[in-house]
C-alpha cells in the first residue's frame, strides 16, 4: 500500500475513515470503485483519490453508497456514532 504524498484537504470529514474501511477490509481502490459503480455512483480513480485525500466534497448519494458499501451507518461514517 502507497503512503499518501499529499497533505490532506478540509472539503469533508469522511475520507479518513473511507480509508481505514477500506483498508481493515482490504477493498483496493479499484475493487471500492467497482462497488460504487454498482450502486450507481459512478467516479474515477482520481474523484475516489481526491475524496480520501479531503480535498473534495462528497455528495450525500455518495456517502450512503459508502456506507452501504462497508456496512455502516452514515453518522459513523460522519464521526458521530463508533
């Protein structure tokens, strides 16, 4: 796994934890772009890339296809529940 070279952004408080999902379910990026796509969100590697790195905004269809995706609720995902 490549260590992010990019400081992080502030544009959301959910792609740490996208992240650390991810990688305790050892999802790639690619495969968690597959999923996504299932769902009907469809983003590039680079969109993906920018939401974990916090220098985009994630949309609120995007956040339940996450959640949905790693089998948690929204408001853990938002930092509000564990």
């Amino acid at each position: 796994m490549r260590s992010r070279k990019l400081e992080t952004g502030n544009k959301n408080i959910v792609g740490q934890r996208i992240v650390q999902l991810r990688n305790k379910k050892g999802i790639r990026q690619k495969d968690l772009l597959v999923q996504l796509q299932i769902r009907g969100v469809d983003v590039s590697y680079s969109v993906l890339s920018k939401i974990e790195g916090q220098t985009r905004a994630v949309y609120d269809y995007e956040l339940l296809a996450f959640a949905d995706i790693f089998g948690v609720t929204v408001d853990a995902l938002l930092g509000r529940t564990d």
